[in-house]
C-alpha cells in the first residue's frame, strides 16, 4: 500500500498544468496487429484544457492511429535533473483522437496552437492522466496522482 493520499482535483489539475507547460517533448505509442510503435514528437497544449496537439507527417503511427484508435503518451523528466517524475496520457477513441487537416472545421484554431506550418495535426483528448512525482510524498500525498477526465 503507497503511502500518502489523494491530492484534492484543483491542485492536481494546477500541477499537471505547471508539468505540461514546462515540458515540449513527448513520446506517442500506438500499435497495430500487436506491434507497437514509439514515435518522439513535439507536442503543444491548449490552455484552457489538457488538450495535447502535435504536428504529424504521414507514417505509420497515422496508419497506427486510423486501425486502433488507441494511444498511451509518456512525458518525462530527464534523470540527470535528480528528480523522479512523469506523466502517463490515456486517449481513445475516434472522438478523443482527432485529425486535422487543412479545410476541415477546427484545423485553423489548432494551427494557431502548433508552431510550424502543418498539413496534419493530431488533436489528442485525454480521458486519463497519471502524474508520477516523488516530490508529492514531501507534502503528503501519493506520489502517483491520477485524473480521470
């Protein structure tokens, strides 16, 4: 049994916020037909809502996405900082992986959000977020948080 306790939902929320806004690098896992695929890429949040975007080119992590509409993103923070922490994202679901493309209603708004003129544009919306920080313990609580959205 982990020690601690469940933070209270607006702190969680301002402590994913502050993790994801400190960090542009994220790693997208897929997978089809039991081979999974691990693809870095940068990445870029709204800011009124957890939402993730990243710029895609055509591959097989588009193709990943189209047949199992399922992906798990890891963001972390290097070791060599001498902290232990990191954030799981759960997305599934045709309505919670978006792509965008240029014409289709809400590619403009992500575009302003993306750097970088982009032909595509996954719009990622979490249902899950598991937020791993040995800090926590310092003031009481788990040091795995988790948000359901």
């Amino acid at each position: 049994m982990e020690k601690g306790r469940k933070m209270p939902e607006e702190e969680l929320r301002r402590e994913i916020r502050k993790f994801l806004d400190e960090r542009k690098e994220l790693v997208l896992c897929t997978c089809s037909n039991n081979v999974p695929r691990a693809t870095p890429l940068d990445f870029y949040t709204e800011k009124e809502s957890f939402n993730i975007y990243v710029g895609l080119s055509p591959g097989r992590k588009v193709k990943n996405i189209e047949e199992n509409p399922i992906v798990s993103i890891g963001i972390y923070t290097p070791m060599d900082t001498g902290k232990i922490q990191g954030m799981q994202i759960t997305a599934s679901g045709r309505d919670r992986l978006i792509f965008l493309r240029e014409g289709d209603e809400g590619f403009e708004e992500a575009q302003k959000i993306v750097r970088g003129r982009r032909k595509l544009i996954l719009k990622i919306v979490p249902e899950k977020i598991e937020l791993l920080d040995y800090d926590f313990e310092k003031r009481g609580y788990s040091r795995m948080q988790v948000l359901e959205l």
